[in-house]
C-alpha cells in the first residue's frame, strides 16, 4: 500500500478532530437566593426585653432566578416559633438582584419568650417553599 492513502487518511481525521468542539460544561439551575441582610436595627445579638415594642428593620440584598416576581418578607417568632407579628408586611421582588428594605414593629410578649428570631424570606411566584431565607437571633432577658 503507498503511502499517500494512508497520509491522506491521517489528514483527514486530523481535520475531523480539529473541528469538533470541546465538551459543553454542565449547565446549572438558576437559584434564589437572600445573599445578605444589612442596616439590621436592632443589630442581631441584641438583648431584647418583655414587653417592648421593638421596630425591626433591615434591607436585605436578593436574587430571583427561578421566576419573573415573587414576595419578600419578614417573620418575627419566639423560640418557639409563635409568630410575633400577626400583620406580615409583603413586598414585591422582581427578577434579578436588588435590595429590599423590610421594617416591621412588634411588642414582645411579657412572660414566657426567651429568644425572638427574625427571619426574611423571599418566595417565587408560584413556588410553594424556599430556601431563600436568612434568621438572625435576638435573646429575651
């Protein structure tokens, strides 16, 4: 056999090999996502005391991936897990990243709570859970 069949051969799957393309990397599924909470007031740790009213307010940074609008909020219970406020203030979180600023005013319990959390939670349109959350801790004394 010449050589010139087999050279020709070895050109031509070098140029087959030359223009396939590198392996597609796996795609990842978007995500929500609370990626902080800034200008908490009353800073987290903070002792609290029965019977105040306290007005918690923070601005948390988000990311909505999975759908065009869903809901910010902020939920206040004790330790265990009564809700503080009865009246959860809503607010619209659009698709993309943006800061939401949350405020909410609850008189803390006089008798029996020994830790408030303070969880913002942000919900897709439609979805019917989360994990796009993030609590921060107050003791009672």
């Amino acid at each position: 056999m010449s050589i010139f069949p087999r050279c020709a051969t070895f050109v031509l799957l070098l140029a087959v090999a030359g223009c396939q393309s590198e392996p597609a990397a796996p795609s990842v599924a978007a995500q929500d996502s609370l990626n902080s909470v800034v200008n908490m007031n009353p800073a987290p740790g903070t002792v609290l005391h029965p019977g105040d009213t306290v007005t918690f307010s923070g601005t948390a940074n988000y990311t909505l991936a999975t759908a065009d609008l869903g809901t910010m909020q902020m939920a206040i219970q004790d330790q265990s897990n009564r809700p503080l406020n009865s009246d959860i203030q809503v607010s619209v979180a659009h698709r993309g990243s943006a800061d939401v600023t949350i405020t909410e005013t609850v008189t803390i319990p006089s008798d029996g709570v020994t830790s408030v959390a303070v969880f913002f939670v942000m919900v897709p349109a439609g979805a019917t859970v989360t994990k796009a959350g993030v609590v921060l801790s107050y003791p009672v004394r």
